[in-house]
C-alpha cells in the first residue's frame, strides 16, 4: 500500500511511549499531546509537499520550514511549551505548537515599559 510519506507505526508497532492502539484504523482521529521524533521532520515533509502542489514554492520555502522547525525541536521545553499532533489513524495530519519564550533583555519584543517582559 502506498503512502504519501512515512506513518507512525509502519513496522506494526507503535511508536515508543504512544498511548496509541498498536493498529489505528484510518478514519480514527486522535490528538496527541506528546512531541516525538520524527514529528518535527515530517511536518516539514508536509509543507514542502503541500505548499509546491498548491502555490508552487521551492526549497526556498521548505528550508525556511526546516530553520524555523528546528529552533522549535532545540528550545522546546514540555513543562512551558505544547503541541497537539492531529492524526488520522496514524498519520500526522495536522500540527499545532504554543510556546513560551521570554524576550532577551535589551531585545525588541516589546512597547515602551513593557520591553523585555514577553
């Protein structure tokens, strides 16, 4: 059978820590919460994939993907830090990250008094 890209689980097993059933179904959607290795990689397969069927963007846009991926992938903390990986039956499908980071003092994130404080 084949696939637009790799799935989770192609060997018949799960990933290591999943929660997931060792077969989900197509058609089985479920939310994880949880960062694996590979999602970061993938995701970037996704919009390359997606966004040079769709607006006809090059490498050009898949590296500026990858760059902003992999600050995420090192500076990613899970006690401040989520993700919500969508699947459908063991394929990533959809992804979604929330991070906290505080400004560098003297940096320029902020308005006025508030400069350095988010």
């Amino acid at each position: 059978m084949a696939t637009d890209g790799p799935t989770q689980g192609e060997t018949g097993s799960p990933r290591p820590g999943s929660p997931r059933p060792e077969s989900p179904r197509p058609g089985e959607v479920t939310i994880r919460t949880r960062l694996l290795p590979g999602d970061l990689g993938y995701v970037a397969y996704l919009h390359g994939r997606i966004y040079e069927h769709e607006w006809n963007y090059g490498l050009g846009f898949e590296s500026y993907v990858l760059k902003g991926l992999g600050e995420f992938g090192l500076q990613f903390d899970p006690r401040r830090d989520g993700v919500w990986v969508c699947e459908d039956g063991g394929r990533i499908v959809g992804f979604l990250a929330g991070v906290s980071r505080r400004a560098q003092p003297g940096g320029n994130s902020g308005h006025g008094g508030n400069s350095g404080h988010g």
